[in-house]
C-alpha cells in the first residue's frame, strides 16, 4: 500500500500529459491545440460547469493582491490568460488615471487570446503570446505574476516555476489559483460531479469529449497542496502558502521572491 501511494501521479508528475502525449514537447502542442478547439464555448462551459463560482474565484484572488495592483509603478502579468476573465478582475485594483503600467496578458492559445483581447478594449492591457516556460520578459522586471487555472496545463511545473522566479524582480509575488482534489465527503462528492457529470456536459457543449476528460485527469496529476508547496520552496521562493477555496476544490498559491 505504501508503495502504491508513493507512485500516486500526483506525487511524482512532473507536468500535465493529455492523453496520448508521451513527452514535455508533445504535451505542450496537444494543450495548446485542446484549448484552441474549446476557445469558443469556454468561457459559458467555465460559468455554466462551476455554477458561476469561477467568478468568486477570481474577484477573492484578484483582491488579495490589491496592495501590489493599486501602485501604479507594479508590472503585473496575468500567466495562462485564457479568455481574459483573471486579467479583468486584476484591473478592477489598479489605479483609475493615467501613467499606470499595463497589465500584461499572456497564453499560447491563439484562439483563446483572441477572444481575450476583444474583452480588454479601451483597458490599459497587453496581450501577448507565447510559451509560459518560455516568455518574451526580462529577467527581475516583474511586480506580480498571477496565473488562474492554467498552471496546471504547464508541461513541466518545475520549469513554470523557475520561469516565474527568473521574471520577478526581488520582493516580486506569484499567485497561482488552480483546482485542487479535496479529502472526505467534499472530495467524494466533487469527484462524482467532476469525473463523471463535467466530462459529460463539456464534452457536448463543447464538441471535444476528449478535452473535458482531460479536465478531470488534469487535476489528479497535479500536485497536491504539501508537494506544490514544496516545490515552490525549492525554487527560492519564500513566505509560501495555501489558501483552499469553496472546500478545498480550488486555491490560492502565493509566494514572494527574496
């Protein structure tokens, strides 16, 4: 028994492998293609399959940076964008005049992109693409790096985080929202609605079964809470923490660089 939990691919998964992806390389171009297929209908299958609490989630870890978002000075880059929804709480908190720096948009989905930039019209944004493991950013000029639910599609989370690391300047935060599996009745319970009812209702809607199953196998190879934390550590970060939203099946990673 023991033996078998060590291998659980939570503990020992170095990054997301869609179905049929045997390396980092071919992982990354079946993700990327995943979410340029599902780009049309994402933003009403994540509202209508969490039942709208993504918009909590977002608002509640957007406002938990609001002291670094509110100086106008903070280069703040929202990682994995997606359709934009995190990089428009993210402006919510920053100043209202002119002269802030932009908020920086980044993902490697094109589709997904562009429908992102039609929601940042008349904003102080920028949207980029490009890889996360691989970005267009000098070294130590960031304020404040949030990703929301796509760190977790990273090939390789280790590289990720040394990638964040290299961007920050000293004193600069990370703020990783992702899913996360839940213990007990709740994990019981959410495991029943995200393995069995999601794949069904997203694979519908969407027309891509295959990406909403791969959903659910994407959170049980992410790591768990103690290992994230861990690894976050070992990249230097500092003050790391956890915070568990709606029972524990989604939070809020932060750290700061020294």
């Amino acid at each position: 028994m023991a033996e078998q939990q060590a291998r659980l691919e939570h503990e020992v998964s170095l990054g997301a492998r869609p179905t049929g992806a045997t390396t980092q390389e071919s992982a990354a171009a079946n993700v990327q293609q995943m979410f340029d297929s599902i780009a049309p209908k994402y933003d009403l299958l994540n509202h209508l399959l969490s039942m709208g609490v993504d918009r909590w989630w977002w608002t509640r870890a957007a406002k938990s940076f609001r002291d670094v978002l509110r100086r106008p000075e903070a280069v703040v880059l929202d990682l994995c964008c997606g359709t934009g929804d995190m990089t428009l709480a993210l402006m919510k908190y920053r100043p209202a005049g002119a002269g802030e720096a932009p908020v920086l948009a980044v993902d490697f989905s094109h589709e997904m992109l562009v429908r992102g930039q039609e929601k940042f019209s008349g904003q102080n944004i920028r949207a980029i693409q490009a890889d996360a493991l691989h970005l267009p950013i000098s070294d130590s000029s960031l304020t404040l790096v949030v990703s929301a639910f796509g760190f977790r599609n990273l090939s390789n989370y280790e590289e990720g985080l040394a990638e964040l690391y290299r961007v920050l300047a000293p004193g600069g935060q990370i703020g990783i929202l992702d899913f996360n599996q839940p213990e007990g009745l709740a994990g019981s319970l959410y495991n029943l609605y995200f393995k069995h009812v999601l794949p069904r209702v997203g694979g519908m809607i969407s027309g891509d079964a295959e990406a909403y199953r791969y959903l659910p196998d994407s959170v049980g190879r992410f790591p768990r809470p103690a290992r994230m934390l861990e690894m976050i550590r070992s990249t230097g970060f500092q003050d790391a923490t956890w915070a568990g939203y709606t029972f524990g099946t989604a939070g809020l990673y932060r750290a700061t660089k020294p």
